[in-house]
C-alpha cells in the first residue's frame, strides 16, 4: 500500500481553540484527510453519528453542543457523488439547527463542477445547481480547492475561499533540482492554469498538446505546441478521471523525445480504466493530491500522494483568526 507523502510545509502553529469555538466535524468521505488536519489544528475531530435507514436513506447527528461555535464540515463530494452530496447537506442543515455560529463547508474535492455551463439546449448546469443546494442548506461560508473552472466561485452568493495545490507540487518538483522540467497543457482548456504553475516552477517553459478531429469519422490528430524534446514533461491537470486524455499525451509526449513523463493533477478520481492506464508505464510518476482518497486497489508503483492537509487546516485557521487566506496559497 503506497501512504501519502506528507510534506512539512511550515511550523505547526499554536492551538486555535483558546476561545473553544473552533470545531471541525469529518463526513465519511475522506476521514483520513480530516485526521491530518486536525493534527495540524492540533484539536480532535468532532463527533457525528451517520447510519442508513433500511430504504437506503441517510441519517446523520452531530454528537456534542455546537452552540455558538465556529463549525468546519469537511466533505469532498467524491464517488459515490450523490451520497456525499446529501451526505454534506444534511450535515449543514444539522449544525444550522444545533445553533452553529458560523458553518463552512471544506469541499476538497467539488463534484459537479465539469457542468459549468450551457453547451447545448435542455441540459442542467449542475456546478450552479449544487452551489444552489450547499446554500439553501444554511452554510455560511465555503472553503474549496482547485475548482474545474474559476467562474465556479461567482455561483455562491456567499464568501467563498478557493485555494490552490500548487505549493504543495511545487515544493515536491523543487526537491528534483536536476530535473530540467517542461510544463504541458493536456488541452488547450487548460493553459492558463499550465501557465500559471510553470511560472512559479522558476518560469519552466511551457508546452500544449493541440487535439482536432479534422472531420466526422476521422481520428483525432494530436500535435505538440512547444518543444519538449530531451526535457522532463510535466502534465498539469485539475483532475485525472479516465485518464484518457493525459495517457494519451504523455505517449504522444514520448514519441515527441520528451524524456520523461510526469503527470500531476490535483484530483484523483481515477474512474475507470484510469490505474490500468497511469501504470502501464507511460508515466514515470503519477503525481496527486489527497482531496479525494484511494483505496489499495487503485493504488500503483508510480503513484505519489501529496497531503493538502496543512493547506486546508492554515485556511481554516486563518478564516477563525480573520486573516487572509487567498493571499497565501494563490
């Protein structure tokens, strides 16, 4: 089993519960990650009683007085998607009626987010749609990472805190002083954020993988924007699915003389038949993040895990404390 890399990012600071208003409470989603930032808080996740009724409906209770608290539910929105969802939402309505200060909502991970908008007629944009729910729900806040699209973030007519993996990989790729890195779009949909992360890479140089299907029932033509040859390729994502798209460029990377592929993105959803893809040794590392957790059979030799733990817990401090937050971790 491959255990997250855990990075020290910077001294664990003082407890923030001198005032005894800070609570963070864990969904069933990722219970591991709520572990490692409650390390960070150095505090004790709180306690909630979640069960299914024989119908399959979900019940949840949290097991101690919140009034007046600062509460933190953490819950990526991760497979099975709509569990979770309402998992989240339930666990929202209860803090609200248990006369919760302040509620915000830690989604690691924000499911629906890839219906951002409308591309054809009779369609739901669902990025709006849950944002519409969390809200209705009565949070007051919501702190996230690395949404699918920027624009996600003016759905909420709340503050909203949105934070970057990028210091985490960072900090990982600079401990490879020789490594010589190109940074490469899978698509062009996601320059910007290639762009964004290869100028604090030390301003690595930057390529593009270009698709077009020339016509209908014609293969999809691949051409490489940039030079990569001889170089270290690092493929940045916001999330690895299928994997289909950035397996395929990172073979068309090696056939471009790249010497090495690197895929790196934040969210690991690995749907299927995404590990039998990133292992079959087109990758040198598979570089993720732990918003989402993995289990052991989704697990492979070149995988690396990266523990956003102490991003999400400096936030979550900073947010009780009233500091900044967006000016850190941009």
């Amino acid at each position: 089993m491959i255990h997250p890399v855990v990075l020290p990012r910077r001294p664990t600071p003082e407890p923030c519960t001198g005032d005894g208003r800070l609570r963070l409470f864990p969904g069933s989603a990722n219970p591991a990650l709520v572990e490692r930032i409650a390390h960070y808080l150095r505090l004790a996740p709180g306690q909630v009683v979640r069960k299914h009724f024989a119908n399959g409906e979900l019940y949840v209770q949290i097991q101690e007085s919140i009034r007046g608290c600062d509460v933190y539910l953490v819950q990526p929105t991760c497979s099975p998607v709509n569990e979770h969802l309402m998992e989240l939402l339930m666990l929202i309505d209860a803090c609200r009626r248990a006369s919760a200060r302040q509620i915000t909502a830690v989604i690691p991970y924000y499911g629906y987010a890839r219906a951002d908008r409308k591309t054809a007629g009779r369609e739901s944009i669902t990025a709006k749609l849950v944002a519409n729910l969390i809200t209705a729900a009565g949070v007051d806040r919501v702190l996230t990472m690395n949404l699918h699209s920027d624009q996600i973030q003016g759905y909420f007519d709340l503050p909203i805190d949105h934070l970057y993996s990028t210091p985490v990989f960072l900090e990982y790729f600079r401990s490879h002083p020789r490594l010589d890195p190109v940074v490469v779009s899978p698509d062009v949909g996601g320059v910007a954020r290639a762009r964004a992360f290869a100028k604090k890479l030390d301003d690595a140089p930057l390529a593009i993988v270009d698709k077009r299907r020339p016509g209908h029932n014609q293969a999809e033509v691949m051409n490489v924007i940039g030079e990569v040859e001889g170089r270290n390729a690092i493929l940045f994502d916001d999330m690895i699915d299928t994997a289909g798209t950035i397996w395929t460029a990172g073979q068309l990377l090696l056939s471009q003389g790249a010497t090495a592929v690197y895929a790196c993105a934040t969210h690991a959803v690995f749907s299927e038949p995404a590990c039998r893809r990133l292992a079959d040794g087109t990758f040198a590392e598979v570089i993720v993040t732990d918003t989402i957790p993995i289990p052991a059979e989704r697990q492979f030799a070149q995988l690396r895990v990266l523990s956003v733990a102490d991003l999400l817990g400096e936030a979550i401090r900073r947010i009780h404390e009233d500091s900044s937050v967006s000016s850190l971790f941009r």
